[in-house]
C-alpha cells in the first residue's frame, strides 16, 4: 500500500528555513560549487547549526506522539525540499538525524527549487529562507512563506507551540486589503460591516489553519483518556483591524471549523510590541512593514501575497483569495 498523504498535515521545508546556512552559503559565493562541494564533504559530520524555523519543526513533529502508531501513521510530515544535489544535501540529511527530528523524506533537485511537487505532496505550507522561490511558489498560489533573519530563543523545557498568523493576505485573501489600499480606513471599516456575514474568500494559509485545528481537535481526544495532559499548540491571531472590523475575522474563522485561543485587534499597535510578551515560535504576516517590529522578537515568516506585495503602480492586485 502507498504511504497516503492527503489526511496528514504536510509541511515542506527548504534547509535553509530550519538549518544555519550562512557559513555554506558564504563559501559558494566565495570559492564556487566545486569547493563548496568539498567543503560539504568535508564537514558531513558536522551538523549545521538551528535555523530561524527549527523551534516550530522541532514542536511540530513532537505532536506526532499523539498518533496511536507515530511512525508508521503520524499525524504530521515534515519533508525536505532541496536545491542541492543529494551529494551535497547528505550534509542536511546527516543534521536532521543529529538533532533527531522525525523527517526521513527529501526531494534534492540540484540548482532548481521543487516547488512545482507543493500540490504532489498534499503540502500545506512552504518555507524557505530563498526569496525568489517564494515568491514563486506563492504567484503559482502555492502556500508559501520567506523565513526572515530573526530573533528566536529555543526553551528546550518548553513544549508549547505558539503559532500566530496576521489575518488579511494570511489566513484571508486580499479583498478587504484592496479596501483600505485604494479607499482609506473608513471606507474598509464600512466595508467589513456591510459584509460581516459573509466569510472570507481563503488566503494562502487557511488549509494550514484548518489542519493545525485537526490536531488541536486530536489533543482534546487525548485529554478525554490523559486528564493530565496539557494542551500544547496554541494558535493566536495577530492583526491591524479593530472594531468594528473585528466581528468579521472571528465568523470566518467558525465557518471554516477553526477557532483562535488568542485574538489580538491592535488598531495599528505596532505587533512587535505583543509578539515580544506572546513568544510565538513563528509568525506570519503579508506586510513587510509589520515584519520589521515582529522579526526583532519572534520568528517571522513573510507571505508575499496579495495587494500589499504587488510592484507599485500595478492596477491588478495578486491573488484574491
């Protein structure tokens, strides 16, 4: 029988959104592929320091212990997508197993990114610290996150995993975002209340979300027999809107089947402010802007989609949704 993908939440990961890459990377641009193959020979044994996302992976696969069979029906897939080679990717491969992180399957296509396998492999959600792959993985509507050079502290003792999403371009497609663009606050306050029953068109993260609530949904299955057990994934949402814009977010979020632990409608409170005091261990947000407060506390993610991303003096926005 196939191993079946299309129940599990899937992420996919490019090395350099969960390893330190800057020494490698550094050497490439120095001395070529050749010695930069040698140097990745040369140090097989050594493994490559965290990355920015490692503290989300690491928590992440640690949920698969909720499963009644873990390794062979594990509720989460992490799987490696590489421009390297497997020659050179044997180095990464060698550091997953250091560090024991549960991800045994690797796509490596040298000097090319396996975005193009996102749909293949049922995948969620794509990070990677590579820019331009991003970006087009996410114009291909692809889930897609850049991992920006962040602040992050790894409290081993701490098996909490905090995930926070901004709301609009995120988790929502950009229809409102092309509200307050083109017309003002006033006229997106007006807008959202207009349409307060009507859920929002999905962004890219909305099938990440509701997968995320399938799990929150397995650990309260397994308080029932555990009482003891502590729920450990708390999801927060982080967004610019306030009343009366607020009410809108919170009913879509009901019609997909999710809910939030944490709401926070900051009214254009700069986040970094809240991110500082709530520790996600990742965050993702469209808006560069808001990126610059989040990522000097947290790990944070930029989803490149949307209005808000588009080349100024474009008429058409990306995306919608």
């Amino acid at each position: 029988m196939p191993y079946e993908l299309d129940n599990r939440l899937v992420i996919g990961v490019a090395s350099s959104a969960v390893f330190d890459l800057s020494e490698s990377d550094a050497v490439f641009r120095r001395e070529g592929e050749e010695q930069y193959r040698k140097y990745q020979e040369e140090n097989l044994q050594v493994p490559l320091p965290k990355g920015i996302a490692f503290p989300f992976i690491k928590r992440l696969l640690s949920l698969n212990d909720l499963s009644e069979r873990p390794t062979e029906d594990p509720l989460v897939e992490v799987v490696l997508l590489s421009r390297n080679d497997p020659d050179t990717g044997l180095r990464v491969m060698k550091t997953i197993q250091h560090y024991g992180l549960g991800m045994t399957r690797a796509i490596f296509m040298q000097g090319r990114s396996p975005y193009d396998y996102i749909p293949a492999l049922n995948i969620s959600l794509f990070l990677s610290g590579h820019k331009p792959d991003v970006d087009a993985a996410i114009a291909l509507g692809h889930p897609a996150g850049h991992v920006l050079d962040s602040t992050f502290d790894d409290d081993e003792a701490d098996r909490t995993l905090r995930i926070a999403f901004d709301f609009d371009g995120v988790l929502a497609g950009d229809e409102s975002e092309s509200v307050m663009q083109s017309s003002g606050l006033t006229a997106f306050h007006d807008h959202e209340v207009e349409n307060v029953t009507q859920p929002h068109h999905p962004g890219p993260l909305k099938d990440f979300l509701v997968r995320i609530s399938k799990i929150q949904s397995a650990e309260e299955a397994h308080k029932k027999l555990n009482p003891d057990y502590e729920n450990r994934v708390r999801v927060s949402i982080v967004t610019a809107r306030n009343a009366p814009s607020h009410e809108r977010p919170l009913k879509t979020l009901k019609s997909w089947g999710v809910m939030a632990n944490d709401a926070f409608f900051l009214g254009g409170i700069e986040k970094g402010r809240v991110l500082a005091v709530l520790k996600p261990h990742i965050f993702f947000d469209d808006q560069s802007g808001h990126l610059k407060s989040t990522s000097a506390v947290a790990p944070s993610v930029h989803i490149p989609f949307g209005v808000t991303n588009q080349p100024k003096g474009s008429a058409t926005p990306q995306g919608g949704g």
